[in-house]
C-alpha cells in the first residue's frame, strides 16, 4: 500500500457530486481529508490517498474526467 497527498480543485458544478465518497468506494482507496474549503459552487480539498498504487492512479483518472483537478501536494502549506 502507497500513500499519496493530492489536492482536488472543484469547479463550479463538480461539488454537488459526491466525488470523495465514490472515489473511496469505487476505487478501494482510502481517503483522509487533511484540509478542504467548499463554497456553494466550487472549492478546493487536500487529500492523503493510501491504497494499491493502481487503484489511487485509476482513482484519480477517474476524478479528473469529473472535472476536478488534481495536483500533488509536496508539502503542507495547501492545508487549511
């Protein structure tokens, strides 16, 4: 199992959509959420993702066709 700390930036639209939750149950990854900030219609979460590196990478290709970006984090300055 691998670790990895992303950042999900939500557009307008994309945080209605319970994108976290599915990530975690379609993907077998777990999800820690280190720091986030959601308004009405957009926003911005840091995540650490721990599971088979093929389901984190899988995982986040899916995310990013929902229009969310993904960023890693390299340290932790991103968080809230």
């Amino acid at each position: 199992m691998v670790k990895k700390r992303v950042m999900f930036t939500f557009p307008e639209g994309a945080v209605e959509e319970p994108i976290i939750y599915n990530l975690g149950q379609q993907f077998k990854v777990i999800i820690n959420i280190r720091g986030a900030d959601m308004s009405e219609d957009r926003g911005w979460a840091v995540l650490e993702l721990e599971g088979e590196e093929k389901d984190i990478e899988d995982g986040i290709t899916w995310v990013t066709s929902k229009g969310v970006r993904v960023d890693p984090v390299v340290d932790d300055t991103a968080e809230g």
